[in-house]
C-alpha cells in the first residue's frame, strides 16, 4: 500500500506530536517532516516534496496562507490541507483563495483529520461543517448578483449617463460640460462604474456597451 506522505507545519509542538501519533491509528499515512513556521513550510517541502502540507495559519516568520499560496504556485500538485483553530467565515475564503484543497479545525477527531489528508490526496476537496456552511452561505448571497441585481444594474443613473458618453468616445472634458458637471466628478464616476462592472480600460467599456445595446455600431 503506497503512503500518503504529509508534511506537518505548526509552531506548536504539542499539536505536531499529537499529529504524528496518527501514526499509531492509521498505516496509510506518513510524516515524513515537521515545520515550525511558515518559511521553514516552503523549504521542507521543496526538500521533501510531500503528498500533502498539513498547515497551520497563524505561525512566525511567514504565516500559512502565504506558505500556502507560494507552495501552491510553485508545486500545484502539491495538496494543502488547512488545520487550524480559527474557523470564522473570513478565514475560509482566504484559504480557499491561497489556493487549499481543504480547511479543518483542530477540534477535529483524529478520524476526521485522516479522511482530510486521504481526500485531498486524492485530488477531492475537505471541508469542515463551519467551512461548507460559509460556501453555501456566500453562494447564496451572491445567487441574486446574476439575476435582477447584475452589474448593469448596480450603476445609478449618472454612472450609465458617463458609461454611454465613454463608450461614444467623448473625453473626461467633453462628458463634463455634457452634464454639466465637473471633470474631477466625471472621473469619480467613471471609476466607480469601472470598478462595479470589473471594467479596467476604454476599450473594454466598448467592447461592454457595444454588447448590451447601449451603443450601436
């Protein structure tokens, strides 16, 4: 039976030794390293190129979410599997962004850890309760940003008032004295709207306008 190999990342020792006593329950698993933080994280695991980085948040010199994203960019076959005390919402979408495959709490039963590190192995993702809950929770909120309240609908009035002169070609100068306005608040405007349609230059507004119906060729 080929192991899983692990590598261990926490700063603190009684947490590392308690994990090492999987060992003892389970003999699918290998520790095959341990680091105290996250830069000495990164360096094991280019040395010892483990299955799966069992990783902590909230460690010295580098911090997990940092090993966790470098790991991930520089190994992406490379698994993660968060293990930490802090399970508040915010910290599970940091995780999953850092590029992990799975978030668990250290309250978990020794079971629970095994079932983490052999799914993730295995390309699946691991959620803890509090984990899945908060995905469900921000797919739900975001449910009613692709219905009635999309993007376009998100601009107020003026917004698409600049958004169309933009998109015709009229400069800063020229959409203000249209509206009467000043060019400091026309480029207020324009950022706002840019940053609501995730916009990031003219021509992109064009390519937008021109897709909507706002303006015609």
């Amino acid at each position: 039976m080929q192991k899983v190999r692990v590598l261990i990342a926490d700063d603190h020792t009684i947490v590392r030794d308690g994990i090492r006593a999987l060992r003892a329950l389970v003999n699918d698993i290998e520790i095959v390293g341990e680091a105290a933080n996250g830069r000495e994280a990164l360096e094991n695991a280019r040395r010892l190129v483990p299955d799966v980085v069992l990783m902590d948040i909230a460690m010295p010199l580098m911090d997990g979410l940092e090993a966790t994203r470098r790991i991930h960019k520089e190994f992406p076959e490379m698994k993660v599997l968060v293990l930490t005390q802090y399970d508040e919402e915010e910290y599970v979408f940091s995780i999953i962004e850092a590029g992990a495959q799975g978030f668990i709490t250290k309250a978990a039963a020794s079971s629970e850890l095994a079932s983490g590190i052999r799914a993730v192995c295995q390309g699946k993702s691991f959620l803890s309760p509090v984990a899945a809950r908060a995905l469900v929770k921000r797919y739900q909120q975001a449910i009613p940003a692709h219905g009635k309240n999309g993007p376009r609908e998100q601009l107020t009035e003026r917004e698409r008032e600049v958004l169309k002169l933009i998109a015709e070609g009229h400069t800063t100068r020229q959409i203000a004295q249209i509206l009467v306005l000043s060019p400091k608040t026309v480029e207020r405007h324009r950022s706002s709207l840019m940053a609501k349609l995730d916009i990031h230059n003219s021509m992109e507004l064009v390519k937008y306008a021109l897709r909507k119906g706002i303006i015609t060729t």
